[in-house]
C-alpha cells in the first residue's frame, strides 16, 4: 500500500470513553390526611418511606406512633374481625394480672419471715419455679391434643389456674406453719396456666391472620401483653403500699382484680374468630345450614314414596340456594365456652370420639362398610344421640360429611322412628347433593377443612 492510499483511507477515532453510569434513585410522593410521605427505592431494592411534612395535631400522630408500634401493619384491614376487642381485653387481662403478681409475691415474702428486698424475693421466687412449677408444666403438656380442640375454653382455664394460684400465695400469711404447701401448690396452678396458656396462644393469633402476618400479629400482641404488664406491676406497687399493705386489704383487692382479670380473658376469647373444625363448631355449622334446607326435608317427609329422581331435583334446587354457611366470625358468641361437649338437635345430636367397640356391633359396621366402602366415617344411631366414628386419616371434610348425613337421617327418622338402611340411604344421597356447594362456601368463608380437631376422641382403622 503506498503512501497516497493510506491518506485516503479515513482516520480511526479513538474510542469514546463513557461516562459511568450513575443510577438515579426511583422516588415519589404521596400526600394524605395532612400528611407528605416520600417513597424511594434504594438501590438495594428496599422501599424507604420518609415524613416530609406533618400538619396533623399532636394526639393523631401519637395514635398512629403506638398503632405502629403495638398493632399489625395494614391494621385494621389486614387482621380478621374482633382483633381490637381482643386486645382491649388482653391488655385489661395483663394488667390485672401484673398486680396481683406483685401482691402475692409482698405475701410470699411476709409468710416466710423475710423483709421483702428484690434478693430474697428472686431466691424464693426461683426455689418455687424450679419445684412445683415444673410438676404442674410436665401434667399440663400431656392435653395439648384438647387444647387443640378447645383453645378458647383452656385459655379461659388457664386464666382461672393462674389467679387459683396467686389467691394461694396472697393467703400464705395467714398460714406461716404451712408456707411451703401453699407456696407449692399456688405454683403447681400457676405452672398448669403457663402451659395451657402458652399452648393455645398460636392458634388464637392465627386465626386473626388475614394476610400470612402471623409474625407480625404474634410480635404486636406480645408487646401489647409487655406494656400492660409493666403497667399492671406500677399499679400493683401503688396498691402494696397503701390499700394492700395490710392482709385485709389484700384479701378486698384481690378478689376484685381477679373478677375482672377472668372476665376479661372470657371477653378475650368470646371476641376470636377461630377457623378451625371440632365437633362443637362443625354442630353449629350443620344446624344453620339445615335450617335453611328444611323446606327440602319436609317434603321428603311427606312424600318419600315419591321416585328418588324427583326427590333429587328438589334437594339441587335447594342447594343452588340460599344455603347459610356459617363464618368464623358468626359463630364466636355463640359458642359454648364452658360445657363445649353438649348436643345440637338440629345438627342431629351427634357424639364423636367414643371407642369403637363400645358403639358398634362387628356386624353393624360389616354391614355399614359394605353399604358406604368409601367412607371415612361410621355412624351408629341411638335412642338419644348418633355416634359418628372416624377413621385414622379422616379430615375435617370426611366428618363434615358424616355430620350431615346424621343430621338428615335424625331428621327424617322422626317420622319413621328408626333410622332403617333405606332411610341412611337417602340422607347420604341428600349429602351428596349439597356437599360440594356446601363444602366450596366453608372454604370461601375461611374454615380449615383439611383437618378434624376432636381432642383426644378415639379413631379407628382397618
């Protein structure tokens, strides 16, 4: 190539140096109830909020400081219905509770001789715990299938154990000669409650949880409970050192804060919205459904001779109506917190959990097997209520099913005055053909069909 060429061909430019790239950060605000919040994405990818300006009076920011602080983020729409009775309640619970601590811990010191300095209450205090407290947490931890079951009625039992134990203590003066028994045994109750009580508060928490926050509710509800706690121990120093520093004041105020310490845990637990099955809540849930069905029933009554398509066009218009499933949340007052196992006619006065040979005949349950191979539930009819045996591996839609076809079976043996194989018969046709709508409107309104909580029942297998 000669020269004359080479001043022909173009000239390379030298490669452009690019600036480096800096990222700008992907900011906005957003202004609402007088208040001016900028949202920036870092370039970690975490989202920061930052007040700009705030022109609301002082007590609304102070409320909002302590919903962040004590209530689950999103509160009220991210929690189910009754959550805030819940906690007024918890916190009423917690406070009362911190005082009459305080209280027998001043009688525990006086009834052995001692003057009440933090020492010598922690070296009683530890000699107690590590005792009969621990008697009392080992027999509590063997019931934690019926806690299960029944989370409300052990919470309230635990409530009543707890306050049981704390009276002893505060009545330990009165008998110095026996310290060390009464002691005992107010930490025995005291060590059943804090099993029973501890056991059943994830199963309350979780069935406020709207949003997969079950963290977050548990993390508030247990700062709720720290603040009550440290206010109830201030006022229980208040009341040591004036009203209660005589025995005949505590033996006043004792009583009084342990009323409405268990009233409070009652409203506490009327308020939750359990969404789990036991045999108390799948009754209730029959019994509304049924009363609307029972135009249905009634004219399956009068004319059973009638052919059994016709009687199966009646049940699918019904069910294609306004059949009544009950929420978790309808069925929280309603619930019997103290005698959980009573029957519910209109649910077919069912009983779950009895042993299978004490029910059923060998020959019986050939015979029901035979009629019904794919079931996972049994039923024995009796002059006052039906048995209903699951087997093993039963879940909560398996008893559903048995329920409803003891229910109807109950409801047209009235007029048959027993329940003969054709009548089971047509109540498990009938069970049929509302049990997939039935079962898709519990689902949509929370209930957990996956699985039967009955306690410690028994279940059988083959």
């Amino acid at each position: 190539m000669n020269l004359l060429d080479k001043l022909k061909m173009p000239k390379k430019e030298p490669d452009e140096v690019k600036p480096p790239k800096v990222e700008v950060p992907v900011y906005w605000l957003e202004t609402s109830d007088s208040v001016s919040r900028r949202y920036e994405f870092e370039p970690h990818g975490y989202l920061t909020v930052k007040v700009v300006n705030d022109s609301r009076p002082i007590y609304h920011r102070v409320a909002e400081s302590f919903l962040n602080k004590f209530f689950p983020a999103g509160y009220p729409y991210s929690v189910n219905e009754g959550y805030l009775r819940y906690t007024q309640f918890r916190a009423l619970q917690h406070l009362t509770s911190a005082a009459l601590s305080v209280l027998s811990t001043q009688s525990l010191l006086f009834a052995a001789g001692l003057r009440p300095t933090p020492a010598q209450a922690t070296a009683v205090s530890w000699i107690l715990k590590d005792g009969m407290q621990h008697v009392g947490k080992l027999i509590c931890s063997n019931l934690g299938a019926r806690m299960d079951s029944e989370p409300k009625r052990w919470r309230i039992l635990a409530d009543v154990l707890y306050d049981l134990g704390t009276g002893l203590e505060v009545l330990s003066p009165l008998c110095p000669h026996l310290f060390l028994e009464v002691a005992g045994l107010g930490n025995f109750a005291k060590g059943m409650a804090v099993v029973a009580a501890r056991a059943t508060r994830l199963p309350i928490y979780s069935s406020f949880a709207k949003e997969g926050n079950l963290s977050d509710i548990f993390a508030k509800g247990e700062a709720i409970s720290t603040l009550f706690n440290v206010v109830g121990m201030g006022v229980g120093i208040q009341l040591a050192s004036t009203v209660c520093s005589s025995m005949q004041g505590k033996m006043i105020v004792g009583p009084l804060l342990s009323i409405v310490h268990v009233l409070s845990v009652v409203e506490e637990m009327r308020a939750v919205p359990v969404n789990s099955l036991n045999p108390q809540r799948t009754a209730m849930i029959v019994a509304d459904f049924l009363k609307v069905c029972f135009i249905c029933t009634v004219w399956t009554q009068n004319f059973i001779c009638m052919p059994r398509f016709f009687i199966r066009l009646i049940f699918q218009l019904n069910s294609t109506q306004t059949g009544k499933v009950s929420s978790p949340a309808d069925l929280r007052y309603r619930e019997d917190l103290l005698f959980h196992g009573r029957l519910i006619e209109d649910a077919g006065n069912v009983k779950v959990g009895r042993a299978l040979h004490k029910v059923v005949k060998p020959s019986k349950l050939k015979e029901w097997k035979e009629i019904f191979p794919e079931e996972k539930f049994v039923l024995s009819p009796g002059n006052k209520w039906t048995d209903m045996l699951l087997e093993h591996n039963a879940t909560g839609e398996d008893a559903v099913r048995g329920w409803l076809v003891a229910a109807y079976a109950a409801s047209m043996g009235k007029s048959f005055h027993e329940p003969s194989a054709s009548v089971l018969q047509d109540a498990y046709d009938k069970m049929n053909i509302v049990f997939t709508p039935f079962l898709c409107e519990l689902q949509a309104k929370g209930w957990h069909t996956d699985r039967f909580l009955d306690g410690t029942g028994s279940r059988f297998a083959f």
